[in-house]
C-alpha cells in the first residue's frame, strides 16, 4: 500500500528544483504552465523529460502539438512563474510577454535565463500524469544570471555568501 498523498507531498517539499515554465503551440492554442518536473535524460541525442498531469490544458495541447520549449526562469522571475502557475486565476498568461520560436514554433520567452525546444519522440502514462520526452532541436541562454529555485512550498535564490 502507498504511502498517503500529504506524507508524499511533505517528503517532497525537501527537494529543491529549479523552476521552469514549460510552452506549447498547436493549431488553436497558445499555452504555458510552471513545470518544476524536469530532467536531462541523455546527451547523445540530446534528450529532457517534463512531467504534465494528464487532467491539464496543456496535455491536450502538447498531444496536438507534439511539441515544446523548456523556459529556465531567472531568480527575479517568481511573479511569472505564479502567472503560468494559475495562482492569478484565468489570465493571458502571455500577456505583456515578448516570445519568438525556434524549430518547432513552440514560444520562447524572450527574458528568460535559457531555454531549450523540443520535439517529442515519447510518452509515457505514468500515475496521473505523462512524461514527455523531447528531442532538443534548438537551445539558447539570455545573457547572464542566477536561476529561480523552488523548496518547501517557496521560492529560493542562490547566495553566494
């Protein structure tokens, strides 16, 4: 028998993540959302892994898209993360954002840290989500800074001190 779903999410809160938001375009939609489930998965071809509950907007969007663009968040970036988060209700999440595409026409925020364009060449039903594995097909870093980090249910910055 599994372990309960608070106990899960509380041994979980101690790992620390960085933060990403995860963007896809089909035919009919635009859509992003905050991604914190994220690994490189293999070099040579250069592969990466994102996790999307299979209950969400975007499962349904990156099926038809079969697409998508891993943006790294930099540590002054936590009001956009709440923005593709939901945690400011039913707003254009792209709103007032600069984007441009790469290869797969997946958006590219333009201010972010570094990001990384996916083609998907798997799926996997896992639970109540789906892992997606993308192919990097384009990759770019924005200049120079620290990135946003998640732990214990916050936000989090490096210190170099």
């Amino acid at each position: 028998m599994s372990i309960p779903i608070d106990q899960f999410k509380h041994v979980m809160r101690q790992w620390i993540s960085g933060v990403s938001i995860v963007t896809m375009q089909s035919a009919e939609h635009r859509h992003g959302l905050t991604v914190s489930g994220f690994l490189g998965v293999s070099l040579e071809p250069p592969l990466v892994l994102i996790s999307i509950g299979q209950e969400l907007t975007s499962a349904a969007v990156l099926k038809d898209s079969a697409a998508y663009v891993v943006n790294f968040l930099r540590e002054d970036q936590h009001e956009l993360s709440n923005r593709f988060a939901g945690r400011l209700g039913e707003v254009d999440r792209f709103a007032g954002l600069n984007t441009h595409q790469a290869v797969t026409g997946a958006p590219i925020l333009d201010d972010c840290l570094a990001w990384l364009d996916c083609r998907v060449v798997s799926t996997q039903v896992v639970g109540d989500h789906t892992l997606y594995i993308g192919e990097v097909m384009a990759a770019g870093v924005n200049g120079s800074g620290k990135p946003l980090l998640y732990w214990n249910a916050d936000y989090r910055q490096i210190d170099n001190a």
